[in-house]
C-alpha cells in the first residue's frame, strides 16, 4: 500500500511529479497549438506555467496557469496572478471563486464544497451557493448524499475509536436536508447503497434512511472474530480485518448481509476493482477473484488495484506494471535502463482513486525521498512524469523542486 496514504491530498492544488535525469529523448515533441477536446486532460508545467494536455501529449489548453488540479466531474481549479477559478474541458471559465472563500474540495455529482469563516457548505458549478456555510466539516458527495459534522473534532487514536464530543456527523440531501442525524462519531461516504459509520455501539453500515444494517458489536461472530478495520462497499463486498483469541488479525470479504464470502485468512486486503483485489499473505501481495481463489501469487512488495485494465506493483525499489493475467506489461527498470527506474507511482484524485486513468499513469524517476518528522515527506532531485500503457514516456509534469500534481508516497 502506497506509504501514507492516510495523508490527504488537497485536490486544490496541482499534484504532480519530476525527476533530475535531463529531458530524455523519449519525450515526445509537443505541438504548440491546441487540438480536439479528449475524455481527459492532464495537467502539465512547462516554461513556469501549468496547462492540460490529452492522452497522446498533444496541448488542449496551453500553460498559462500558475497553479492547476487534476479534473473532476469534468471541471478544474486554476490559479492566475490575481484569482482563482473552475475551468472546463476547453480551458473556458466555469466561474471565478470569490475571495472570501477560504478553500474548496473537488466537484462530485455537480457540487463542491467551499469554506467561508472556517464554516462549510455547497456550491453548484456556476458558483451559486445550494448549500449555506454552517458545517465544521464535510466530505464529497456520493449516491445524492454526503457527510457533514456540526460541532465535533474527530480525533483517532489507534487502536482506540475516535474520542465522543459534542456534536456530530451526518448526512445531508443535495437540499442540504438532515437525511441522517448528526449522532455518529464518524462517516464515510456511500458506496453501493450503504455507507461505514462508527455510532454509539462501534463500527456498523448503515442505508440511506439512516437505518443500522450491519452491527459490528464484538465479537463479529461465534467465532468470537471482533472488528478492527472495515472498509466500504465494492463490487458486492467489503474487506473487514477482524481479530480471533489466539489468532492474529485476518482480513476476509463480507456480503451486506455481514456474511463472510471469503473468511479471514489474509494479512491484509484491499477493494475489489475490475474482479480481483489486492491480498497479503506472508509479507508478499497478490490477487484474489470473488470465490477468494489466488489468481495472481503473492511476490509483490506492494500492489495496488487494477484500474484501465493494468496494476502498478513493486518489486524492492522498482514499480512496474501487470495485466490481469500478472504478466508484465511495464516491466520495473533498472536504474541504469533509460529513462530510468520508476520508484514511485501517484494516484489520480479526480474522482475514484485509482493510478492508471484516461490511457496515462503518472509516475516518479531518480532523485530521492525525505522522510521528515517536522513537515511533509516528499521526494528531491527527480521528476514526475506520464507514462502510458506501454511505458513510453508521454510528458514530464513537473521537477520535483517545482509545486503541483504529483505526490508519492515513498517505497517502504
């Protein structure tokens, strides 16, 4: 699993990657002039600017931004010398963020959350505000709804659940209706029509009428299994580290009706995606299907999920890329084997997580990474760049000396 990935990456600002080997000869020359609007764009930095760029390199909206996102919900956040504001596919102005606004999370199901005086609330993509500032917190919407917290701090403390305070979290219609009361001490968004909260008894899922579906009051099981990680619903299940006496803690799938569909007996596991999911067994990760069989070994040092059909996988400081079938489609470099040695992959944040989207998979060449106590861990002396699904590089996105997309996590 990518090195803190706890560590949350404001879509606000340009994610983006670079490394210190000269321009190779790989990158391909660029034309100046913009061409037809893709599917998806990617920002790029080029001569202190940022612009957007299609699958294949080519220009869509030409650098003239000192700051740029990654698109989500089919609109961006740029910054000029004077303002900031949403763009479209085409480089044309959505609307212009008032000053006042003190920062904004990305767009999901056409709103986006905005703050003004340390309060937030909603906006549609012409700026209107559907949604008035007056939550401490809030989280994206998903499936027509989304967490808000009025009056309460969560604070984690590992492995004990989050202190109870005043106030709470729950979930608001696009109306800014209470759907779900404001009485849970945490809340994750919806995904398949149940959402994973922690309420007064402990972590449970519950439906879009605020109704308790699953429970999980110790123990789980007979079995005497008691929860210690959840995750939320995908493709039909949801991975759960649970915990037996006298055995260590095994991660296993559950259905929604908390059935286990494929009982504990893993290190640790991730989402399901494209109908495998990430599994560790003895220090090493593979994947499994649905019946729980392993279809690719465990011989990974890290391995992430399956997105466009390819997964990024490590093997010691290298990363790489396999098929469904793990077979090697990009195969790790050596760091002497131009353009060098990929030791760090970034997720793309404009919607679903995953790190190959839209054809491109941005990745980190040379340098090294810091690991600081006292500000943020981050990479000096190399580059983030795109690679495409034969490995070639397409653009450089940014040096690493230089602010933007591009935000790896290190190599264990």
């Amino acid at each position: 699993m990518l090195r803190c990935l706890a560590v949350l990456v404001s879509a606000l600002t340009v994610l983006a990657v670079g490394c210190r080997a000269a321009r190779d000869e790989s990158l391909k020359t660029v034309p100046a002039e913009p061409v037809e609007v893709p599917f998806a764009l990617f920002p790029f930095r080029e001569n202190k600017k940022w612009g957007y760029m299609n699958k294949d390199g080519q220009v869509v909206v030409p650098p003239r931004f000192i700051a740029a996102a990654d698109f989500s919900d089919h609109v961006a956040r740029v910054e000029t010398d004077s303002e900031w504001y949403f763009i479209d596919e085409r480089g044309s102005r959505v609307f212009t963020i008032p000053k006042d606004w003190e920062s904004m999370r990305p767009f999901s199901e056409g709103l986006a959350a905005f703050w003004v005086k340390g309060k937030a609330g909603y906006c549609d993509k012409n700026g209107k505000i559907v949604v008035p500032p007056k939550f401490d917190d809030v989280r994206e919407f998903s499936e027509g709804l989304a967490p808000v917290n009025i009056g309460f701090v969560e604070r984690q403390f590992v492995p004990k659940p989050p202190e109870p305070g005043p106030g709470g979290w729950g979930f608001i219609d696009r109306t800014g209706r209470y759907v779900v009361k404001p009485t849970l001490t945490s809340a994750d968004r919806f995904s398949e029509g149940l959402a994973l909260v922690y309420n007064d008894k402990g972590r449970a899922y519950i439906d879009k009428t605020g109704k308790t579906v699953l429970q999980f009051a110790p123990p789980l099981s007979k079995a005497g299994r008691v929860v210690n990680r959840a995750s939320s619903f995908s493709e039909g299940v949801a991975w759960i580290l649970a915990s037996s006496f006298g055995d260590p803690r095994t991660a296993g799938f559950i259905d929604k009706s908390g059935k286990f569909v494929i009982e504990p007996q893993f290190d640790f596991a991730k989402d399901f995606s494209g109908g495998l999911a990430v599994v560790r067994l003895d220090g090493r990760e593979g994947y499994i299907d649905h019946t729980g069989r392993v279809v690719i070994e465990p011989q990974f040092d890290d391995a992430e999920p399956f997105s466009d059909g390819l997964a990024a996988v490590r093997l010691g400081d290298a990363w790489g890329f396999i098929n469904r079938e793990g077979k090697f489609v990009i195969h790790p470099r050596k760091k002497d084997q131009r353009p060098g040695l990929i030791n760090d992959v970034d997720w793309y944040r404009g919607g679903r997580q995953r790190v190959f989207y839209g054809g491109l998979a941005r990745v980190h060449i040379g340098g090294e990474y810091l690991l600081l106590r006292d500000q943020r861990s981050h990479w000096t002396g190399g580059a983030w760049y795109y690679v495409n699904r034969q490995g070639e590089i397409v653009r450089r996105v940014r040096l690493d000396s230089e602010q933007g997309p591009g935000s790896g996590h290190g190599t264990r």
